[in-house]
C-alpha cells in the first residue's frame, strides 16, 4: 500500500512553548512542566489538557521530543505539538519525529529548529490502524532494547559482585607493589606534520580509546617509521593499559593485538607466574576511584608511572585466579549473545521505521 505525506500542520496544531516562563517559575507540587531538556519541572497553572508531544526546538538537545499526557505546560525553547486524533496517531507521530537526525536544524553555537520548518515537515500517513500496528510494533522493540540493555547492565554488575566475592571480601592475600610482579613504559605520539608516520597497519591506542576490556583494533595506524621515530613502542598481546591523566584518568583495558599506546597511557606488562594479567585488568579497574585519588598536579591532576608501580596488589592463589576467569568467559559470552540480539533488533527497528517513515 502506497502511503500519503502531508504536512504537519495540517494534522496537528503546532505553536511555541510559552516564552514567558523560564524554569525560575517551578514550583515543589503541581502540573508537569516540559523546557528543551524535557519534563523537569511543575507550575502551579497547566496550559494544555491534550496529550501531545513537546519539541526541544533551541539548544543542546534540539530535536528531540517528549510525550505529555494530561494537564501540562511548556516553557520557552519548545514547540508543542497536539495531534488531532481523528488523522494521527500519537505515539506513531512521535516515533516519527523523535529522531534529532530528521530535523532541519539551523544555527552553530546555538542550533535550533524554526516553526516554519516543523510546520512544513513531512510525514508519511498510512490509515490510523495502520498507524497504531507501526506505533506497537516499534513500542515493543523498544521495550525488548531495553531488556537487553539491563541485563547487560546486570551482567557487568554481577562480574563486579563476583571478583569482590573471590577476591577482596573477607580475603586476606599477601600483597606486593606491581613492580614487584610487572614492568612498566608508556608510548608516543608521531609527529603529526608526518604523514608517512600515519595510516600503516600497527595499532595505536590513545587513552580515549580505553573504554572496553580489550582491544583488538584502532581509530588511528602507525607506519614503522612513525614508531621508529617516536617514543611509541609495540606492546605484546595482554598488556595491561592504565590512561594517566586527562578526563580518562584511571580508565583500563588490555590489548587483544600487539600495539603501540600514546604518552597518556601506562603500558603494564606482567612479568610473575603470581598473576594472570587479566585479574590484574579487572584489579585496577574495579579499584578506579582510589588510583584517581592518588593523582597529583593542580587543575588537571594525574598519575604517573612511579604512582602506577608504587600501587599494592593482591595476590590470590594462580587456581583462585584461573578459576574467576572460567566464571568470567562464561558469563562474557551471555553478554556477547545480549549485545548481538541488541544489534540485530536495534537494526529491524531502524528498517521498519525506514520503510515507514521515508520521504521520497
């Protein structure tokens, strides 16, 4: 069935948030109120008694929608949008404009989207039925997500729960300094004016990248002549890297590949049959807020290598060690399933709303 586009404002009555009214106005008890961050407040007065849908259309969120149902109001920096319910379906309409991607949207320092420019957004109108089957099926897939998305979340609580379990409470294992069971470096950075230093094929880690357990490719390739001539240096497969300073400070993750780190980067590698280098990951990551109070400097504190090989580490038993990891292969590749299901759900979803809501 081919559908019709019609403008927006022809099914839905669409006008400025009330610009009067500045958050200063919020008061403890009372009806909802929504500015461009969102339903963040309550007034003592409710301007609308229509479900409806409020547009961030000034600022950093600008795009983004919020559902109001009831009695409510919007301040300044929104745009309210009241559907009329014999042509559109709410919940299908804000599934088709709650995508900041789809909008015109002007303005540099301060972006924002005109009246003019939401007046005259297209959108695609099947029937109404046809409408509210979309509007569910995108409904669940979003509630599915989310599902997903916890336990993830209670997966990487539980791999927490569990190295506190066999590792920290009620244990008391003889501790060392890392330098007594480690060796540390730390890498470089290539001149950047040489462009034959960049684009080869060897890894190169800079701290921002520190955000997973382990890492097996790059945003950025050294050539052997930028790490010849650079104090970068290749580091072995199970390293540990430990970011030193910057907003990534006491970030954690151990290489997958060989690879080269840049100077913000503690590159660890273990040099005991005491520890298995991943307990050690796992170790510093989970003790992130104690190295970080460790850091000095002023107004950007950080940590250095001396800091890093000064820090105490318990050692367990080798079986107690190996013995967690079994636990945690195990429970990584539960996670791996969720993140797989929640790519492959997250990609129907975005084919169904193509299909439902592309201009031609």
């Amino acid at each position: 069935m081919k559908n019709s586009f019609v403008k927006l404002k022809d099914v839905a009555k669409l006008e400025w948030g009330n610009t009067s009214i500045t958050k200063s106005s919020y008061v403890e008890v009372g009806f909802p109120a929504f500015s461009a961050a969102g339903s963040d407040g309550y007034l003592n007065h409710a301007e609308f008694e229509d479900d409806g849908i409020v547009l961030s259309a000034i600022g950093a969120r600008c795009g983004k929608c919020f559902k109001a149902y009831g009695k409510w109001t919007a301040i300044k920096n929104t745009i309210t949008i009241i559907p009329n319910k014999d042509k559109v379906d709410l919940n299908y309409l804000f599934t088709q404009l709650n995508d900041d991607k789809s909008w015109k949207i002007s303005g540099a320092a301060q972006p924002f989207i005109t009246l003019a420019t939401v007046r005259d957004r297209l959108i695609q109108l099947p029937p109404l039925a046809e409408q509210k089957r979309i509007a569910a099926l995108l409904d669940t897939a979003d509630r599915i997500l989310k599902l997903r998305e916890s336990a993830i979340a209670k997966l990487d609580s539980l791999i927490y729960s569990l190295f506190n379990q066999y590792f920290l409470i009620g244990n008391q294992w003889n501790c060392v300094k890392l330098i007594d069971v480690a060796n540390t470096t730390s890498g470089g950075t290539p001149k950047r004016d040489m462009q034959n230093y960049y684009g080869g094929d060897i890894c190169w880690v800079k701290s921002g990248e520190l955000n997973c357990d382990l890492i097996t490719k790059t945003e950025e390739y050294l050539t052997k002549d930028g790490m010849n001539n650079s104090s970068a240096k290749l580091m072995s497969e199970g390293t540990v890297l430990l970011a030193m300073y910057g907003a990534t400070i006491g970030a954690v993750s151990m290489l997958g590949v060989p690879a080269t780190t840049n100077q913000a980067i503690c590159c660890i590698n273990v040099n005991s049959k005491l520890l298995v280098p991943e307990y050690l990951m796992y170790f510093l990551k989970f003790n992130k807020n104690k190295i970080i109070n460790m850091a000095v400097g002023g107004a950007q504190p950080n940590i250095n290598q001396n800091i890093v090989r000064n820090i105490e580490i318990p050692i367990p038993s080798m079986q107690k060690q190996l013995d967690f990891l079994k636990i945690l292969n195990f429970i990584k590749k539960k996670k791996t399933l969720q993140n797989k299901s929640s790519k492959s759900l997250t990609s129907l979803k975005l084919s169904l709303q193509h299909q439902s809501f592309a201009v031609n």
